[in-house]
C-alpha cells in the first residue's frame, strides 16, 4: 500500500511472505463487491485516456477502472503487492504496474485523467500531502476517488456515545503496529483537506454498510449486496459505513 513517512519499514509489511494480501481478501467478497458497486456507481457513463491506482496492492481495483480508461497503471510501494499483480493482470494488458510512494508520484504535472486510492488513507494519519501529489499529476477538470476510513461510521458513533465522547475532527489511532499507522478519518475534515488541495467535491458514498462479522453470519452475499446498492447513495448523508468514498474534480 502507498504510504508516506518510513515508506520502507510499512512497505515491508506488505513485502512479508507470511501477509499475503491477496489472501486476505478470500472470505471479503462483501467488501470487495461493495467498493466495485461504488467506483461503477461513480464513474458510470464516464470515459477517460489515462487512470492510475494509487496504493492499489496487486491490482484488484485496477481491473475495473480498465472498463473505464484506455490505460491503467497500478502503483504500490511493496515489491510483493506487485508480484502478485503480475499474474493478477495477465489477462489485462491495458493494465501496467509501476513501484512507487503515493507521496512521490513519478508521474508528470497535469498528466493524468482520473486517479484513484481506495484503501490507503488507513495508512495517512496526515493525508494533505498525498492529496497535494495527487492534485499535481491529474489534469485541471480530472477526477479521482479517494475513499476514507470513516469515524463518524454507526459503530463508532455507538462507541463514542456509550464512553460519553465527543467524536475527534482529527486522524483516530485505531491499532497502529509500530510504524506502520492505522488511522480512521472523520469525513468532514478529509473534504476539508480534499478541497484545501484542489479538488471540488462532486459526490459522497457510504460503502461496505453491512461490514460486521454478525452480519455475514447470518446474511447471504445476494441479500447483502442487494441492500448495499440501495443504501450507499442515502446512508451517504449520514457518514454510516466504515467507508466513504469521494467523487473528486479538479
């Protein structure tokens, strides 16, 4: 995943044999057909020359923007992530990967149509300087999709309230391991910072709504999603999911 401050010791995180984050999403189906749901939902009717996936690990997302651009690349800071992509993207040669920090995007000023990063803010309890990177290489009138962790989500509202808190505007610890930062954002703030870099907010989605091992329990996949579709536009306005996607314009 992209990162910013000590790239190397997080990068070698994701570069550890026994993590293998393709793996990992075996048994998130959910999730993963969620944020699909999402990026389609945003994007549809939409043509572009030229995306690029931000911290896109070994290409699962990077796939879908292919039905959407001419060309694609992947960028990730871990060599494994990448290795993995090579089979992942066999069958998708407008798809090509390239090794890289989201602070450092070794793209040129203004040259990129439609950028995104899902599943990397996690990782930025300081985004602003990713978001100022990400304004640099898309062109004026670009878009991008940048999803947040989300604090406002029902479960931490429940939290918060149960512990008689206020819910903080800034980036919120939620199990960092060493260097390696896990952060959730509030949405009202990371709009803030989105359009202190540049970019006009044109749509907000609550994702992956019914993320909770109790749920997957004891609801099919079918049902799940089914409801998911309908929830992400108007669960949206209450910031309910554990993700909130951006719809960006530069």
């Amino acid at each position: 995943m992209a990162t910013t401050a000590h790239e190397s010791r997080r990068s070698d995180y994701y570069d550890d044999p026994e993590f293998n984050y393709a793996e990992w999403w075996r048994g998130r189906e959910y999730e993963h057909e969620a944020e699909v749901m999402a990026i389609q939902r945003m994007l549809e009717g939409k043509r572009f020359g030229y995306a690029v996936d931000v911290g896109g690990g070994f290409g699962r997302l990077s796939v879908v923007l292919a039905d959407y651009a001419d060309r694609v690349t992947l960028v990730d800071s871990s060599v494994q992530q990448l290795d993995l992509s090579k089979n992942f993207l066999a069958r998708h040669p407008r798809v090509d990967s390239r090794l890289m920090v989201a602070s450092e995007l070794g793209f040129p000023d203004a040259s990129v149509d439609l950028v995104t990063m899902i599943r990397v803010m996690h990782h930025l309890p300081d985004p602003a300087p990713v978001f100022s990177e990400v304004a640099r290489i898309l062109r004026p009138g670009g878009t991008a999709i940048i999803e947040a962790a989300n604090t406002l989500h029902a479960v931490s509202r429940l939290r918060y309230m149960m512990r008689g808190e206020k819910i903080p505007a800034a980036a919120v610890d939620i199990g960092s391991h060493g260097d390696i930062p896990y952060v959730n954002h509030h949405p009202e703030t990371v709009q803030g910072q989105l359009q202190a870099a540049g970019f006009h907010v044109k749509r907000r989605l609550s994702v992956s709504n019914l993320r909770h091992p109790a749920v997957k329990l004891v609801m099919p996949k079918r049902v799940m999603l089914a409801m998911e579709d309908k929830a992400q536009e108007r669960l949206a306005r209450i910031h309910f999911g554990p993700s909130i996607f951006f719809l960006l314009e530069k």
